[in-house]
C-alpha cells in the first residue's frame, strides 16, 4: 500500500517485539477525587511550534485504481498486521482487564505503542514519515489487529494518529510545520479528536459546542464528552458549530486558558481513560481553523472515524469469535460438548456469518475511500452492520458462555460492553 522499505525496518526492528511479557504495573495513581471527576487543567508540558518551513502542504497521493477489489493483503499489509497482532496478543491482552479496572493504561504500555510507529504510516516521507500514498485499507487492518487485543487499549492506542492523520488530509502548511514533527520523533504526543458531546440524539454535524469570530481568530465554548487520554491529551481537533458556517474543526492545545479535563468513565471502553474536555473562552488565533472550515471537510472526517469504528468493531467481534470456539468444544455438559447442540453450534455460525459480512463491507469502503471514490454508501452499511451485529455479537458471546459469560474471569463481558460503545461514539479515531 505504498509503505516504503523504511517502514518495514522500523516495524520489523522494533525493540517492542523483542521484549516478551509487560513490566508490572505500578500502583494506580488515580485519585479519589479523580475518579470522581475532578477537573484539572489540560496538559501543558509540550509547546509546538514549526521545525520547517513548508511551501504548501504535504498530502499523501490516493493509492492507484486497479479496476479490482481483492481483500488479500499485499506483503507490506501482511507484515504489518503481523506484527500488530503480535504486540496486541502480548502487550494488550494481558493489561487490559487491569486498564478497565483502573481506568488507565498500565504505565509504559502506550509509549511501546508508539515504538511501533503507527503514526509514521499516515505522514509523508517529506515531512519524516514512511507514507507514500493514502492508507486507509491498511490503517483499518491496524485496527482490527490492535482491537482483538482490547478495544479500550486500541483507542488510547489510535488516538494521536486520528489527530496527526487530520492535519495531514486538511492542515495547511504552517498547521502541518508547527504539529506534524511531534508525531515523527521519539515522544509521540497524546492528542484526541474530539467530536462527542454527551447530548441525547446526538448529531455529529450539529454540535452543541460554538464557536465565533473575534478580532484576533475565534472563541469556543462547550464541552465535548468520552474523550480518549483527556487528561494526558496535549492536542485536541474539537469540533464546534461557527456562526454563519456550520460544523467546524479546530485545533486547541491543551495549554490554552480555558480549557479543563474531567475524568469521564463509562460502561465500556474504560482503558482508553476517557474524559469531558471543558472550554470556556477559549481564545485561538485565525490558523487554528482547520481545513478551512469547509463543510465536505468536516463529512469526511466524521465518516472516515465511522470507518474506523466499523474496523474495531470487527477486530473485537473476531476476539469474540475465536474465544467463544474452543469454550463451546471443551465445555462439557450431559456427557457432551456443548457445541453438539444444535442452538449452540447455530449461533457460534451466526457470530462467524456476520463478522465477514461486516469485515466485507468495511473494507470495501476503506479501499474505495484511499482510492477517492465516494464511499459514502458503503461507510453507512459498515456503521450499521458495525453497531447493529457488533453488539448483538458481543451479546452472544457472553450467552454462549452461560454464567461464565457474568463474570471477569473470562474477558466476554468486557468485549460486550466495549461493543456497546460502537453505535453512541463519533470521533476518537481516524483512518
């Protein structure tokens, strides 16, 4: 999919897949008060500015029409998958009951994450990534591989490359000189694109949060709900309803005056450590706009995330699958496999008939989205199908296991209430 050799090295040499178990966690540093939802203000320890001039900005070519549509991997895509696959079997399986009991990510878990140079696939050579055309078949295999690890984990994962892939498809060149060589060093930055608000009906392109003209840029006011790594988060792209416009995005940097985190744990998705983000008079000058403000950008974002979603959604629901299998084979009851009875044995397929249907749909809209054909159609059938069968997957699964399915000795019960967030959230990731 374009991905140079150097891609290939970072990934395949990286100190991640050497290492074999995870450190012990330390003891958990959320406070009381935290958990209750104190407020604290945004992350501050980073300033950004421009490393390079840019002459205009640096976007990834749309991968060549081939005329066909064939879900086989290319070997880049295989070794890459591979290798997610790997550091999500080993790094985020273990940790994630842990992370949804304390609400966090075992510390170190997300910086090895990042050693894995995930956000180097979306940036162009020029500005010190390793992307040669737009990928977003294989960011949605990411995904799905990172996923069956944990859906929690995979977000906290995912969330800064939904920001540094944004900047790459709408900033412009000065948004693209001061953000974007954050995410090509070392110390990849927490950062979150923010487009929930806890509103009932919620509709992404009608937001809540406003945002108006000032003589100097703009002011937004609102707050923007299940955040991913709010409280870690140095950057955010927020969305925000602009007089006279309509839905916009907007990037504010958690040092500015007026922006607080609260903690904000839900019934699912508790490892990504999600929180309200609060803006108040938040004063950003005239560039913070991004894409212009322009309405087909914002659409694009929003189905792009539903895409995203759609590929978790698949990744955990083929967790569930491959759990559920050999537990319905061994689990014995009247001198038999469970799996012999026929109701069992049904509804396992059903699990398996569904998932393909929805991996089908999901990559058909990812291969047609990074060839830039409309893929609007197909991004709404894998948004459906993802919120629709994920959940219902989920719930078979607990079933399936019967009162071991009620219990967190077995990790069922966290996937279904993972699955349960597919068809509230928007925003968060981005392919």
């Amino acid at each position: 999919m374009g991905l140079g050799l150097s891609a290939l090295t970072r990934l395949a040499g990286s100190k991640v897949i050497e290492r074999a178990g995870l450190r012990k966690p330390v003891q958990n540093l959320v406070s009381a008060g935290t958990r209750n939802g104190f407020r604290v203000a945004g992350a501050a320890s980073r300033t950004f500015k421009s490393a390079q001039r840019l002459g205009k900005p640096a976007r990834l070519a749309p991968t060549e029409d081939t005329g066909l549509f064939d879900l086989t991997p290319s070997e880049d895509q295989q070794l890459i998958v591979e290798t997610v696959t790997e550091f999500a079997a080993e790094q985020l399986r273990p940790a994630a009951a842990d992370a949804d009991a304390k609400l966090k990510a075992p510390e170190g878990l997300l910086s090895r994450a990042a050693e894995l140079g995930i956000t180097l696939v979306g940036i162009p050579e020029e500005l010190g990534g390793v992307g040669t055309e737009r990928s977003v078949v294989t960011n949605a295999l990411v995904a799905e591989a990172l996923a069956h690890g944990d859906l929690g984990l995979a977000v906290a994962v995912l969330a800064p490359s939904a920001v540094s892939t944004a900047l790459v498809s709408y900033g412009d060149e000065q948004q693209q000189a001061d953000y974007l060589p954050a995410f090509v060093g070392e110390n990849v930055p927490a950062a979150a694109l923010a487009l929930q608000e806890r509103t009932a009906l919620f509709d992404p392109f009608k937001p809540a949060t406003k945002a108006r003209r000032t003589p100097r840029g703009y002011q937004l006011d609102g707050v923007k709900s299940l955040v991913p790594r709010a409280a870690d988060a140095e950057l955010f792209i927020v969305s925000a309803d602009l007089e006279g416009r309509g839905p916009a995005l907007f990037l504010v940097e958690s040092s500015n005056s007026g922006v607080t985190i609260e903690t904000e744990p839900a019934m699912g998705l508790r490892g990504a450590a999600t929180g309200k983000l609060h803006l108040e008079k938040v004063a950003l000058p005239a560039g913070a706009l991004l894409g212009g403000g322009k309405a087909e950008v914002f659409t694009e974002v929003v189905r792009l995330s539903r895409l995203g979603w759609a590929a978790l959604a698949a990744g955990t629901a083929k967790a569930v699958l491959d759990y559920v299998v050999p537990y319905v084979n061994e689990r014995k009851a009247f001198g038999e496999p469970v799996s012999h009875r026929q109701a069992v044995a049904f509804s396992v397929a059903d699990i398996a008939i569904e998932l393909e249907g929805l991996r089908l749909v999901t990559l058909r809209a990812a291969s047609r989205a990074e060839q830039g054909k409309p893929y609007a159609r197909e991004v709404a059938l894998a948004r459906k199908l993802a919120a629709d069968k994920g959940m219902q997957i989920g719930s078979a699964g607990v079933q399936l296991l019967g009162g071991h399915g009620f219990v967190k000795e077995h990790p069922v019960e966290r996937w279904y209430r993972d699955l349960r967030a597919i068809g509230v959230m928007e925003g968060a990731v981005l392919l």
